[in-house]
C-alpha cells in the first residue's frame, strides 16, 4: 500500500498512546497505512487537508470527543466511513451514530481480527465511492462536450472526429456495426452536425416492415393505387426532402425495392405508386447495416450496384468488447437516466455489478448494457456471492458443475432470460445452453 495516496491511509484517533501503538502494529502488519493521533481537533486539522480512506476513532477523548468528530466530518463528507469504539456505557451512543452515518462501531475490548476486517470493509466502500465519483465526473465532462458518443476509449474518440468530418461532407454513408452498437446514434450525428440539420431526419427500419408495404412507406402512394389506398400519402424519401434520410437493416430491403432505390440514389427523384410525377429529391441517405454487404453481393443477396451507391464512405462503430474502458462510463451513465426515470436513488456499484461489468463480453453492445444498467437501477442486479459454508469438501467434478450453473444463472439474469443472447456471451451454441438448462433444473423465463 502506498503512504503518498491519502484516500488509501487510516486515521486512528485514541487519547491512551498503549492503545494507538497496538492498534497500529496490528494494522501496519496487515499491511495497512495508519496515521494515530492522541486528540480529535489534531486528527481533525490532517484530515480536512488530505481526506483518508477510513477514520477510527474513540468515543470519549479529550476536548472535542469521537461523536463529535463524527458529526464534523459527516457533515463535510457523508461518504468517509467512520468507525467508532465504545466502551460498554457508550453503546447506545454509538447505536445512535450507525443511525446517523457512522460506518460501524467496535465495542472494548475487541481482537484484531474485528478491527482489520471493518477497516477492510470500510476500505473497500470508500474506494468504490470516489471511483463512482471520478466516473460521475468524466461522466459529466463527456456528455457536457457530446452526450451520442459517451466514452474516453481512443476507438469512441477516433469514430467521434471521424462522423464529425463527415457530417460536413455532404455525402451518402454506410454505418458499420453490431447488434446494439449505436448505429441510429451515428446517423443522428451526421445529420446533427450537418448543414442539413434544420431539415427532417426521418428513419426507417427496412427489417421491421413487411415486403408488401416497404415500397409505399419509402417512396410514398396517391390515392387509389392500389386496394385500400384511400389517400394520398408521402413516403419517407420525399419527407426526408432536404435533410436526412437513414436507412436501418437495409441488408433486409427486397431486392425487387433495392432497384428502385437505386434509381431513387443515382437521380435524386422519387415517383409514387400511383403517379406519373417525378419529383427531385435533395436528401442525404445513411443507410446501416450488421452484416458485410460486400459479401451479400457475392451471395446474391443484396445488389451489388447498390452496394457500391451506398459505399461512399463508411463508417465502423467499433463493438464494446473493443473498447472495455467505456463500459463502467456508459454503465453509470445509463445506471442514472435509468433511476431518475424510476424515481430512485442511484444504487451503488457493487462489487458482484463491478465484475460482470468487466468478465461479461456484451454481445448486444450498449444497448444491452444499457438494459443491465436499468435492472441495477430496479434492484435485479447480479447477487453478491457468499463466501462457502463450512462443510465436506467437494470433489472436481462437483464443483465444475456449480461453476457452472452459478456462470449459467448469472448470464441468463445479465441478458434478462435471452437465451440467443446468454449463448452468445458463454461462447456455446443455444442447443447445448439449453441442454445444460435442463441439466441443472434452470428456465431461462425465470430470469425474464
């Protein structure tokens, strides 16, 4: 441990000098830093300039006493765990202070053993208190300079610059990523930053919508063309007339709509069902996609002349697992737009949340992050292991089994009961996900 970090020393506060020299030799040879004084006003005065990890302190004590000193730095920090020790007629004062903020209380006489393990435990929640607060604090700086690509990552601050050139070449995009990964994000900035930003940025799911409609709803109908057209109705491409028109999942698009969409790109003019009218149309197109399109030309599957329209310029959202150092950012950011929405105070970040925030491989990206952070907010966070119960040791293959119901469990509650998603973060195929499912008595609708 390092004595030049003063969040990571003791303060121990006792006015009998046998005591401070016990306590400390006790501690020290835990391998804890530990700073004694005799009085409270002197223990005060080194704490108000550098702030510890943990403050011990004696009730009764000369001049200003442990209770008092208690209140003085609640009040200037009611994160700084303080933990007081009673003598036998000072335990209802003391109760008094748990209630109040203090951290914990020790009553005389007591072994080492109880002191090192609070002062640990106090130690450990002082720590994720100021880690949450230099997270709030890039969290604040980050959104204050561009809340669409929250990260300190150099793979968010590359895609940053790079959507920002972009935005001001006037140009069609093709928006790279995962499931998740924030491609609506991307095509929202690039209209944003935009000379085209005071005009319409109107979306479009090419997945989402049945063949039969896609062409109405892109390039709009009159009325009477075709059974149940009733009126006249503007499609997407024409409202987008003058700003931004993104395309999600356009590897879904039909191919018989992709060459009339490429008509669409190569004259900027739009003809609805139903009319013989063509009308210019000045738009930018963003069209976003999961898969290699490259590829699905090849395939057959996607136009290999649309391909090419689209493939001005593109841009690759890089996926979470690539950029492991956003995720306890994005985790807090999410964590609390998600309690304000509930009406909650933001939980803290323990250490169960924590781990999974760094072993889990996020396969649905930020948006399933994202869904996480709303679970922790709602108290369905990842339970906090307890340590084993004494008993009979288990064998090898006994315990590879609880490993692995316990990894198994703990997924499927990450990924809200999604088995694809589960799957994909245990690196196994879903059949024998659900083969082990059976094997350990688990349904994955319990953790929906």
């Amino acid at each position: 441990m390092s004595e030049t970090d003063p969040a990571e020393r003791i303060v121990f506060v006792d006015d009998e000098e046998d005591v401070r020299r016990a306590n400390r030799q006790s501690l020290e040879l835990d391998g804890l830093a530990v700073e004694p004084f005799g009085d409270a006003e002197s223990a005060l005065a080194a704490i108000e300039a550098a702030p510890p990890g943990v403050v011990v302190s004696d009730i009764r004590l000369p001049g200003m006493d442990g209770r008092a000193l208690f209140e003085r730095l609640h009040a200037a920090d009611p994160d700084l765990p303080v933990i007081l020790i009673t003598g036998h007629g000072d335990i209802p004062m003391a109760v008094r202070s748990l209630r109040a903020g203090a951290y914990d209380f020790l009553a005389k006489p007591y072994a080492a053993e109880v002191l090192i393990g609070s002062v640990r435990r106090a130690l450990e929640r002082r720590r994720l208190v100021l880690e949450n607060r230099r997270l709030r604090a890039r969290l604040e700086e980050a959104v204050d300079e561009d809340p669409a690509f929250l990260g300190i990552s150099p793979e968010i601050m590359r895609l940053r610059r790079l959507v920002r050139d972009v935005a001001q070449a006037d140009v069609d995009v093709l928006v790279l990523g995962e499931t998740g990964s924030g491609k609506e994000v991307v095509a929202s900035a690039l209209h944003r930053w935009s000379r085209r930003a005071s005009r319409n940025f109107v979306a479009m799911n090419c997945g989402a919508l049945p063949d039969s409609v896609v062409e109405s709803e892109l390039f709009g109908h009159e009325a009477g063309a075709f059974t149940g057209a009733v009126k006249r109705r503007v499609g997407r491409v024409e409202h987008a007339n003058g700003g931004t028109l993104f395309l999600d999942e356009i590897e879904s698009m039909p191919l018989p709509i992709q060459v009339k969409f490429l008509r669409v790109l190569q004259e900027r003019t739009v003809e609805p069902l139903g009319s013989n009218e063509i009308r210019p149309i000045d738009m930018r197109v963003v069209a976003a996609t999961k898969v290699d399109l490259g590829q699905a030309s090849v395939q057959g599957t996607f136009r290999d002349d649309l391909f090419h329209r689209l493939n001005v310029i593109t841009v690759s959202i890089p996926p979470l697992r690539e950029r492991r150092e956003d995720v306890m950012l994005l985790f807090q950011h999410f964590l609390t737009r998600a309690a304000d929405r509930f009406g909650r105070a933001p939980p803290p970040v323990t250490p169960a949340i924590r781990d999974h925030l760094t072993r889990h491989s996020w396969p649905g990206n930020v948006r399933e992050l994202g869904h996480f952070a709303e679970r922790c907010a709602l108290g369905f966070g990842p339970e906090e292991r307890a340590p084993p119960a004494p008993g009979p040791a288990l064998g090898l293959a006994e315990q590879v089994d609880r490993f692995e119901r316990d990894l198994i469990r703990d997924e499927l509650i990450m990924a809200g009961g999604d088995v694809k998603l589960a799957a994909e973060a245990l690196g196994i195929p879903r059949k024998t996900l659900y083969d082990k499912l059976s094997r350990h008595g688990l349904a994955a609708t319990d953790f929906r």
